[in-house]
DNA sequence: CCTGAAAATGAATCTGCTTTCATTCCGCGA
DNA sequence: TCGCGGAATGAAAGCAGATTCATTTTCAGG
C-alpha cells in the first residue's frame, strides 16, 4: 500500500527542522555566521551532517532562512512604527531609538547582520535587510516632508545614509567601545544627528519600543 | 666564490614585483579582490603562480598590500586637505566632494575599497582605512568646533556616521543608480546631509580636488 | 665553455570546508 | 510479527582555492 505520513512523523519532522534552525541561530548569535559550519550546527542540533540536507538543500539556504528570520523579527518591529499614525517625526525618532537600543542590547548578533564579512549568499540577505531599513527610512521622511514638518530633501538618499551611518555608529570596529559612551548617549547622539541631517529638530526623549520582556541573548524568536 | 646578485637581476626582481602587483591592482579594479586570485594575477604577470611566492608570503600579503596602496593614494589626498589651513568647514566641504567625487569617477575600485565583501585579512585592512577617514573627519569637524564655526557635538561619533553614511550613499545596492541622479547632485547631497548633521550651513560651491589629470579607470598609481 | 647558486616553473599536494550516498534504523499497516 | 519505504547516519568524496617543491632555466664569474 501506498505510504502516508502519520502525523507523529510529520510533528517530529517539524521539530527536527525548527531544531536545526535554532542551534544555527544559536551558533550565529554566539559567533557570528562564521561559526555556523553545517558539522557544528548539526551537532549542535543533536543529528547527524548528512541529516542536515534532508531539511534544507544547502548551507546557503539554512544560513539565509536563519538571516531571514532573525531580521525578519527587527524589520517588522520598525514596519509597525512606520505604518502608526503618529507625526513623522515621532515615527522617527521612535525608528531610530528601537533600531539602536536592540543592536546595542544584542551586540553580537547585531554585528552578524550588519556588519561581520559574509560571503556572497549571506551579503545578498544582508543587502535585502538593509534596502527594508533605508525604504522604512526614506517612507517615514516624505512623510515628514509631506507634513510640512521638515524642508523638500531627497528621501531616498537621505535613507541610503542614514541606513549606512546607523549600523557604523553601533556596531563594528567604528562603534564606541562599551564604556566610551553609554548606551543612551549613544542614541542620543544617533538621533541628533540623523535630525540634523535632514533639517529637523529632535523630539524630547521618548522610550524605545522594544519587544523582548527579558533580556534575550541568544536570538531566539518567540513570535 | 660567493654569488653576489647583479645589478641587472635586482633590476628584474623590482620589475617583477611590481608587474605583480599591477596584474592584481588591474584585476581588483575591474572584478573586485574576487578576481584576485592567484593563478590569475600569476598569469596576468606573465610568471608563474609558485613566483608569486617568491615575491610574496602569501595572497593574503599580496592583496593587503594592493589594498594599502590603493587606500593611501585617497587617504594621502584627504589628510592633505585636512591639513591645509583653510577654515575648518571649508575643508570639510572640500574633503566630502573630493572623496565621493572620486569613488564617483572609479565606482568599481571604490566598490572594492568600501563594499566588496572581503575574507578577513582584507576586512581589517579596509578597518584601517576607514578609521583612517573617521579621523580625518573627527579632526576637521573638532577644528570646526574650536572655531566656533558649530555648536559642539560628539566629533567621535558624527564621524564614524560619516564613515559610515558616505559609502553607502556612493557605491553597493543602497547608491543612487546611475542617471538616477548626476554625480553633481550626488556631492551635492552629502555635502548637503553631512553638514546639516553637525548642524552647519553648506559653504557655496567649490570644486573638489582631483588628483588624476586624465580619467583613470585602472586604479593604477602614477606617483 | 663550465659551474654553482639563485630564480622560475607548474603539476601535485594540501586544506577546510560542504555535500553525497550506501547503509542502517525506525514506524506503520497488514 | 513481518516487510516496506521513508528517515537518519557519518564516513568518504568533492571542491575551489592556496601553497609547496623537485625540477629546469638563467646567468655571472672563473
């Protein structure tokens, strides 16, 4: 007779699969991509190398799906204060200080997606994230721009810088090191200048959103 | 008796080193370091790849060192500006269109100089570079600051910004498309971004400095 | 012209990974 | 309990480069 998946083996299929994308996000919040060799990560995983690509068809995939899900969860945290219907420049400041305060929370992992060297499969999945950020930007600034509430300047481009003066400022050799400035200042500081840039006055301090309750260090999703 | 090396063999060595270090220079500005590997420098140079050795420990050597002199010829230039006793946002002005006015003129070499991603021999030589631009902007904007000219802000910090905003702005998937805006309105952009940053009023046009005479699209030194 | 020593050669080797696949294991229905 | 087919295994093969090294070539000095 023909073979039908029981559902006991369907569950355990999932559970192997979701097994195998938390030890590789484990491995990556810990070391960065870098570390996340298919040999540790099924170990890590508790199965076998070869079992690996019974689930996903190649490093590649496994490592994308793993960067996907991990900025997926940012993305959607600043989509969802863009898309409010605050001012703009509310919105923002709001942008700036969430995106800032979880990198700096989460250093390590923040270092994997914006700026460890990466080979070329991953530096696609990077670019995507990173064209989400500057889009999220460049809505948010017509919109202020619309409002009235800043000067006409190019949206786009003012978005292409922010996008790369953010990740530069937080994480990676540039970023002040941990006890150089506080984490505050360095928002601070990220929002007067990101302000600045585009001719706008910052609001007065506001608290970042922030969708984790306890503090997570090892990039786990819980959605 | 003992051999002592003619004038005429010291004369081929310097000539071949420096046809190594040509092919690779040639290659990294047409495909990037990617292309830099080192049957192919190897070949380019009309020598063979185990020569390589004999002129260089290793690729990682090699390619570092293709690296640094390509970086020093546009750092050279920035810090020469920054030395210059004009008022310090005058040469700041000066600094920002003359550095993406170059990236602008080669996008490709300065593809790999700023974006490419790279193995980690390479990535740290590119932290050098960049630290070496942050500091050159840190210094300027201080001067800027000890002026009077601005309102003090974190030089450090705006800097790294700066370092950051830049080659995103320029080069990789975030840059304007060509003909989606003209190189003029490209400087004329960041200039615009960078000084309202630190909050200060763009000085009036000026021209940037350009060290090449005629277009030079191979990335090779003429010193 | 001969010789010894450096220089050049490039095919073979090495290296760290990913990926494969012949084999064994396991769960289900008859 | 048996047998079938999918699932899991992990040792071996592949791969894409850099690197080595036994051999050949070149070249001054004798």
């Amino acid at each position: 007779m023909a073979y039908r998946q029981t559902d006991n083996v369907a569950q355990r299929l999932a559970e192997n699969r979701q097994k195998i994308l938390s030890a590789a996000r484990a491995l990556v919040a810990d070391g960065g991509f870098a570390k996340a060799q298919i040999t540790a990560v099924a170990k890590n995983a508790g199965l076998a190398t070869g079992t690996l690509y019974r689930y996903f068809p190649s490093k590649d995939d496994l490592c994308r799906q793993v960067f996907r899900e991990v900025s997926a969860r940012e993305m959607n945290l600043l989509a969802g204060i863009a898309a409010s219907n605050r001012p703009a420049l509310d919105r923002l400041d709001l942008i700036l200080r969430t995106f800032s305060g979880r990198a700096l929370k989460n250093r390590r992992l923040a270092y994997a997606l914006l700026a460890e060297p990466l080979d070329l499969a991953l530096t696609e999945e990077r670019t995507r994230f990173r064209k989400t950020h500057a889009a999220i930007f460049a809505r948010v600034i017509e919109d202020a721009i619309s409002e009235g509430a800043i000067r006409p300047c190019d949206a786009k481009f003012a978005s292409a810088c922010f996008a790369g003066a953010i990740p530069t400022a937080l994480t990676g050799p540039l970023a002040p090191v941990a006890g150089d400035m506080s984490a505050d200042d360095v928002l601070q500081e990220i929002v007067r200048f990101c302000f600045g840039a585009i001719g706008a006055t910052p609001p007065v301090h506001r608290k970042a959103v922030n969708a984790d309750t306890k503090s997570n260090t090892n990039g786990e999703l819980h959605p």
